[in-house]
C-alpha cells in the first residue's frame, strides 16, 4: 500500500519532524460541571496513541477540543504546534472520524465525498479511491442513509483520508465494526502509521487499541489518569510467580542474588516474584536447599489495570435485584436471600468458585495492601495486582 | 471561497429540496394568470377594457412572488439547518479553514437559489399571463412594461433577502423543523395576527416595520400608483428596512455558528 498521506512528516519545510499533537492544560466546564480538567498529553508523531477512558470521561470532549469544533475554557490544544483553525488547510493536515452520522442520509456515499472533495481542492477522484480504500467501491451509489453503522464508520474514515493527511484522529472508530471490520481497521491504522502518519484513537475498551497502540493516554472524570508507552505499562504490569517453600527469606536472598530483587513475602507467607519464570525459581532454591510446595503464576490483564485506573465515576450497585417480596432479615447488597435449605438438601461443591461480579478496584480482605505512593489515587502501583476479577488469572 | 461554495451547490444539487421547493411557486405562477384572467373578464364590460388583464397580471404575479419569497425563505432554513440536523456541520467545519467562510458559503448559495426560485417562476407567471391575455389591449405600453420589470426586479431583490433571512435562521436554530415552522407560520398569517395586536396596543408604527409588509411596500412602491402616496413605508425606506431585518437574522446566525460548540 503506498503512504496513504501526501507529505512525508520528515519532510516538513525547516528543521526537524514536526511536534506531533500537544495538548496542553485543557479544561472544558459546561455550566459549573467540569467536563475536561487540566489536561495535558502529548501523542509523538508517527506513533499510535490510544486515548482510554470509560464513556463520559472528556474523550469526546478533547478531540473536539483539539478539532476546533468545541471552544475550551482554558487550555490549549496544538497540531504540529498550531491550533487546528490556524491550519491553513487542516483538511489535509489532519483526518478525523468523530461520529459516524456525519453524511447526510440522502447523499450517496460518492456525493457525499465529492463534496468534501471540492471543498478541500482535492481532485474528485480521490472520492473514489478513498471509497475502495475503505472498501465501499462496491456501494459508491448508494444513499448513506441505507448504510449500517459499520458501513457508516467506514465512510467517515474515506472522509477523514480524502487529503491524505498526515494525522488521523478517530473517536471510537470501532463503534459499529464487526470483528474484520475491527481487525482491517487495526491493519489499517497500524499500516498508516508504518507509514509515517500519526494516529489518535479514542476507546473505551483497552484491548481494541492494545494491540496496535505505541502510546497510551488513559483519562477518567476529565483528568490524565496515566500516560506511558505501552510497553512500559505492559512492564510495569507484568507477570508474577506465588511461591509457596520451606523458607521465603533464603529463597528471595537467593533470587537477590541472581539479579532478581523483585520478591516479596506475602501475607500468606508465599513469596511473589516479579520478573522470572517458575522453572528458573525451581532452579534456584534447588541450589538452595528449599523445598517448593507449589507456584502460582499470575497474569496482570491490562484491562482490569485500565478499569482499576478509571473506575468510580458512575458507581453501579453490586448485583442484580430480582424484583419481589424483600427477603427476611438484613441482605448484603449484591446478594441474593439465602434460601432456607434442609439438613438433607446438599448441593454438589462447585469445581470453580463462582463469579462475583466485584466493583473494578476493590480487593478482598486477604490481597489489600497499601497503594504505592507515586500512583493516583485508585490506581495500582507496578506490581500490584489490579484487584478484582480477572485481575490475576490461572 | 470558490471551492466552498462549489462545495455548498454540491450538497444542495445532491439532494432534491431544492427542487421540490421550487414546484409550488412555478404552479401557482403558471396558473393563477389562468384562473383569475376567466374570472376578471367577468367584470370586465363594467370596469373598462383592458382591466382583466391587467388584475390577472398583478394578482398572478402578487401570488407566485409571495410563495417564492415564502419558499426561498424555506429554501435558506432547511440549507442552513439541515447541517445540524444530520451533524454533517462537524465533517464540514473539518475539512476547511474557519467558519466564517462556510458562513458566507451558505449564505451566496441560498441567495442564489432563492434568486433561481424567482427567475423562474416570474418567467412563468409572465409567460402564462401574456398568453392567457393575448388579444387584449392589457399592459402594453412602455410604461406598463417599465413597471413590470420593475417589479420583477424588486421581486427578485426581495426574494434573494427572504432566502437569506432563512438561512439566518436556520444558522441560528440550528433545527430545520423550527426554522421551517416559523417561517411557515409567520409569513402566511403570524405576522397579520401580531400587525393586528400591534395596531390594538396603538404601535401601529411598529407593525409597518415587520419583515412581510416591509416585502410588500418594497414591491408596491415601485408602481407608480396614486396610492403609494399614503404608504406607511416609502421607498428607499422600505427596502433598506428589509436589508435591515436580513443583515440583523443574517448576522445573529453568522454569531451562532461561530460561538456554538459542535457537539
């Protein structure tokens, strides 16, 4: 596929790649309710950034901000370090997908781009090259109105690439998508940006920008919650092995020793360690002289990490009520009313302990310890497991 | 510019209001000359000779520029609306440089369509006229014709300021469905109905100064009847009036899009 923008980002008049995407202190109140606070990040050029938050947290709100369309209460947002409207032709500059409703129902898809193709002054043809491009050659005739929403994005995305712009900036692009419709746009975002272009893709699911961002920017309640490469959350997030032997002490000395510092003893008297795997701690404590009962390797999900990070703006109750007479006595919420069983009436044990559905950041008794104090509040530090379910899995 | 407002005449040419709008005044321009010219010959032997040409020319005429000015107002609102309504203003604001241009872009396109709506429908209306009146002695002399054109002119400046008091407002909703409705409902008979309270509270004055008499002064006062002696409003008074209420909905649309938040 050739560069799908025109320009080259090395290629800019003067010295140096351009400065990529700064936003910088920017706060949005609608009517005292504070929408975005504050917020600043930067997305480096040719990378892709993913801009996380749950729904409501000032996504929108930001790249609109950015865009030009919603007027900030302070702050400023830069483009290759301008604002959006001080670019003189930020069509080809900049490509953004905001909202899939954004053709008119009784155009066709070819009208439709026709028209932002003359108003760009970009040959017409390229209405029909960014049509096949997103795959819609074969519907350039049909009214917008008839398409699904899946079809719909992918419109707003040939509207986005019309200028061939060096910057695409996608609100929730995935919204609508089937899953190839998923897997083509991170083929297609991720070819892009191999190709120089510099991505900002909003999401309120981690794993739909996960495997394709550089960057992340994770915001809740309108503030920066997080802001790091990817790797360095994957890293700061990583694996750990519980080891249950002899003597936690001697081992962990010995892990020290191998270069391995990061061992803990925990309240159950396992030792966790971060940053090698079961068979070299068997090794080691082989050496050793200490006995190994068991290892428990746990995984961090970093969508239970970014829910960890963002959870508390709209608190659900635990549980779902069903409707009826209330039960007997005081019932912890969330719970169902213990039904009165007989002596004789004895259900089988589960193999797997059932699933409780936990509020996102809350740990039970036996995992809670003291949030590391460099991390916002709500958030995990490294190494800590995200609580909650499926936080740590088998 | 020139690419904006290509861009605007594509998105209209696109869609097919434009036309549809454009089908009641031609009808009626085409045939009111027809039914009224029967009707007035009935009265004719009492009148004088030459008078059922002469009625059917000017209520002909008088109907078909008040239904363009009505549907070159509609025009402009759902033009100017009709980007909200379906949040394609976003994608248009996107894709060029600043608002204002988009403004302005709006604002020539639907001066012109409600110049087109005009055009066509005095064609009409004159055409069917001469037709219907032919053999009739009617307005033939210099003079009729002056005042004719006169007044199709007029017609046409008139029309392309309603299109654009349209767009205003639509700009300014923001909602083609209200823009539409006020319209509809104020050029018929809501301004009547408030030119009617205004004269009972005694600020007669004031209901003179209303968009749709201030149309039909501007056109009536470019005949040269007796009778324009006694209008309220003269010209040039009457047209600069209505520039007047055009720049005022014109300029409060161009603030709205500018100041409002494109959510």
């Amino acid at each position: 596929m050739t560069a799908p923008f025109a320009q080259a980002p090395d290629a800019f008049p003067g010295s140096g790649p351009p400065p990529g995407i700064a936003v910088q202190g920017l706060t949005k109140t609608y009517r005292n309710i504070p929408a975005v606070s504050n917020l600043s990040f930067t997305v480096p050029p040719g990378s892709i950034t993913g801009f996380l938050g749950p729904n409501g947290s000032g996504k929108t709100t930001t790249l609109r901000m950015l865009l030009g369309l919603v007027r900030p209460t302070a702050g400023i947002a830069l483009i290759d370090g301008v604002p959006y409207t001080s670019l003189p032709q930020p069509g080809r500059v900049v490509g953004a997908v905001l909202d899939a409703q954004g053709a008119h129902p009784k155009h066709t898809a070819l009208t439709h781009l026709e028209v932002y193709c003359t108003a760009m002054r970009v040959p017409l043809s390229q209405a029909r090259a960014s049509l096949d491009l997103v795959g819609l050659g074969s519907v350039a005739t049909r009214r917008t109105g008839e398409f699904s929403l899946g079809m719909r994005q992918r419109l707003a995305l040939a509207t986005a690439l019309l200028g061939q712009p060096r910057y695409l900036v996608l609100d929730e692009p995935a919204n609508g998508l089937d899953p190839e419709g998923m897997a083509w746009l991170r083929e297609f975002l991720q070819s892009y940006a191999r190709s120089g272009g510099t991505v900002l893709v909003s999401s309120h699911i981690l794993r739909e920008v996960e495997q394709m961002a550089d960057h992340l920017v994770i915001v809740s309640n309108g503030t920066l919650v997080h802001q790091s490469s990817t790797a360095d959350l994957r890293n700061a997030y990583r694996s750990r092995v519980l080891v249950a032997c002899s003597d936690p002490a001697r081992l962990a000395a010995a892990l020290a020793a191998a270069g391995i510092t990061d061992a803990q003893i925990q309240g159950d008297g396992r030792l966790a360690v971060v940053g090698a795997d079961p068979e070299r701690i068997a090794a080691l404590a082989a050496e050793q002289k200490v006995t190994i009962f068991g290892t428990h390797v746990e995984h961090v999900d970093l969508e239970q990490v970014f829910l960890s990070m963002t959870s508390g703006r709209y608190a659900a109750s635990h549980g779902y009520h069903q409707p009826g007479p209330p039960a007997p006595g005081p019932v912890p919420p969330g719970y169902a009313p213990p039904v009165p069983q007989s002596p004789h009436h004895q259900h089988p044990q589960h193999p797997y302990p059932p699933q409780q559905y936990q509020q996102a950041g809350q740990a039970p008794p036996q995992y809670q310890e003291p949030p590391a104090p460099q991390s916002p509040p709500g958030v995990p530090a490294p190494h800590q497991p995200p609580f909650g379910p499926g936080g740590f899995q088998r | 510019m020139t690419a904006l407002l290509n861009a605007e005449v594509r998105k209209v040419l696109g869609l097919r209001y434009w036309w549809i709008l454009g089908i009641a005044p031609v009808v009626v321009g085409l045939f009111t000359g027809a039914l009224t010219l029967p009707l007035a010959r009935q009265v004719e032997d009492i009148v004088g000779e030459g008078f059922a040409s002469t009625v059917s020319a000017a209520i002909g005429i008088a109907l078909a520029l008040a239904l363009v000015f009505l549907f070159a107002a509609v025009f402009g609102a759902v033009n100017g609306g009709t980007e909200f309504q379906h949040r394609t203003m976003a994608t248009t604001f996107l894709t060029t440089r600043g608002r204002d241009g988009v403004v302005a872009a709006k604002y020539v396109t639907a001066a012109a369509f409600g110049l087109l709506y005009c055009v066509v429908v005095e064609i009409a209306a004159v055409l069917t006229v001469l037709m219907f009146a032919s053999g009739d002695s009617g307005p033939s002399s210099g003079s009729d014709f002056g005042q004719l054109a006169a007044v199709l002119t007029t017609g046409m400046l008139c029309a392309a300021l309603w299109a654009l008091m349209g767009s205003g407002l639509g700009l300014l909703t923001g909602s083609t469905v209200g823009s539409v409705l006020a319209i509809s409902a104020w050029v018929p008979f809501g301004e009547l109905i408030v030119s009617l309270i205004l004269h009972g509270l005694g600020l007669g004055a004031i209901a003179d100064l209303l968009p749709v008499q201030l149309t039909w002064y501007t056109i009536v006062g470019v005949i040269d009847i007796p009778e324009t002696g006694d209008m309220a409003v003269r010209w040039p008074g009457a047209p600069l009036a209505l520039i007047g209420w055009t720049l005022l909905v014109g300029a409060l649309g161009w603030w709205r899009v500018r100041s409002r938040d494109v959510g």
